[in-house]
C-alpha cells in the first residue's frame, strides 16, 4: 500500500543540522540518502521507520513533531534504513492474539489499549494474531515500552511475522490518528 499523504525530513546531525533528505512515500532503502540519521522532523504523517532495509528490524513509530536526537523517538541507535507513511485510520478496532503459532491455543479478542498482557491474557507470550480491523502497537514491555512493532490489518501466524525476535509482547495500543 503505496501512500504518498505524510513528509518526513532525516538528518544526518541532532538538533536538524547536517545533510538532510526529504520523504513523502514509502521507501524500502534509504541508505543511499543518508548514512547516519540523528534527528527527524515529521510535517505531516505518522510514519513507521525501520533500522534495517526493506521495512525489516527494530521499528518506530513516530507522529507529527520534531525529533532533535534519536533518543527522542526511542531508538537504540542512529540507523534508519526504510520508511513507511501510515494512512489515517480512525476505527474501528479489533485483533485476536493467540498463545501459540498458526492461530492455535488460547485466544483474547482485543478492541481497546491493553497496558499489561499478562494481566489481560494470562500468558507472557503472543505466538501469533490476527487484525481484523484498524493499525495495531505491541509493545515489548508493559505499560506500551520498549521496542515497538506495527501491524495493519492480517494474519500473523508467527511472532517474526511482525518483525519481532521474540513472542514476548508486554502491552498492545491502537494506532488512532485523524
């Protein structure tokens, strides 16, 4: 899904200094535009940037406003390699996680922000989901931190599937945006 709607500026230094480049569709692989990314501006979004190329690696999911240093958007480094532009989505919203891989185990059927799975789920682990309606955040840690992965509507039989390295997702947050 191409979307052309957001603009995004990388630069190179923190604090908007140094060689820039200016974004308004997805890109699979901006290494050639900029070798280190250190600070961001987004005019008009959200966006999904990921460290490596083609939308692959850790992820962040940044909304409109300025970003003087990657510490500011909770990256663990200076390395975004793909971008994607969100579409807005207002809702309705609905994802099922499951305990295991392809769909099996137990189930839970979210349709609101759930700040600890474990609490809501019983389990540590998500093997698998399914969006069935609107964008979706799990957060590698409670109370939506840590890493971060983005999901659009679809079938994720598993965890590496959304990009993660591991089935331990802590919390998960609707995407809402106007």
């Amino acid at each position: 899904m191409q979307a052309t709607m957001g603009k995004i500026i990388f630069y190179e230094d923190r604090n908007f200094q140094g060689r820039s480049y200016e974004c308004s569709t997805d890109s699979s692989d901006l290494s050639s535009y900029f070798s280190r990314c250190n600070s961001i501006r987004v005019e008009s979004g959200p966006w999904v940037l990921y460290e490596r190329p083609n939308f692959m690696g850790y992820q962040y999911i940044l909304r409109r406003g300025e970003y003087p240093d990657f510490k500011r958007w909770m990256g663990y480094d200076d390395t975004i390699r793909s971008c994607q532009n969100i579409l807005p989505y207002r809702g309705p919203f609905r994802i099922k996680i499951y305990e295991r891989e392809d769909f099996r185990g137990q189930m839970v059927e979210f349709t609101e922000d759930c700040p600890d799975v474990y609490e809501e789920f019983k389990y540590h682990d998500i093997c698998s989901c399914s969006v069935l309606e609107g964008y979706w955040i799990f957060y590698e840690q409670p109370n939506f931190r840590g890493r971060q992965y983005f999901l659009r509507p679809g079938e994720y039989r598993r965890y590496f599937d959304w990009g993660s390295m591991s089935s331990r997702i802590g919390s998960l947050r609707k995407m809402e945006f106007h």
